[in-house]
C-alpha cells in the first residue's frame, strides 16, 4: 500500500528507510531524495516510525526487521507505564 502517492513511497520503502537508521519523515525522504509535496503522508511515516521505536523499547521485533534495543519483556513495559 501506498504511504506516499506524490512520491510513490509504499510501506515497504518507508520500513526500508526506517530500517536502514531514518529517525525522522525527513531522513525518509532522504533515503529516496525526495520530499514531501503536499504533506498528507508525513502523519503516516511518523506513525511508522514511532512504532518501531515503541516496538524497540518493548523488546519484541520491529516491522522495521531492526534488532530490538533493550529486552525489557512486554508485560514489564506496560507494568511501568501504568506506575
């Protein structure tokens, strides 16, 4: 599916870059030497990669395919944002 349809950017380029160390939309559109034109994707790629930075922090493996940060187990995770 599409993410970005003025650039042509699809999710599986997007986890790419998310992937390959993009922190930010725009280090995504860097990846693919573009920019965002009329902006509508930008929510959607700082969705994806916050999700990957939740997933990294949750110990399970990202969509990105990046090797999780910590392994603080799930329950644990959930467990201390409730405190």
């Amino acid at each position: 599916m599409y993410v970005c349809n003025c650039n042509g950017l699809n999710e599986r380029m997007v986890d790419q870059a998310i992937a390959d160390g993009a922190r930010s939309a725009a280090e995504v559109f860097r990846e693919h030497e573009c920019r965002p034109l009329c902006g509508r994707c930008v929510g959607e790629v700082r969705t994806r990669i916050n999700a990957c930075r939740h997933r990294d922090a949750c110990g399970s493996q990202p969509a990105c395919g990046k090797k999780p940060a910590v392994s603080t187990p799930v329950h644990e995770h959930f467990l201390m944002a409730a405190e």
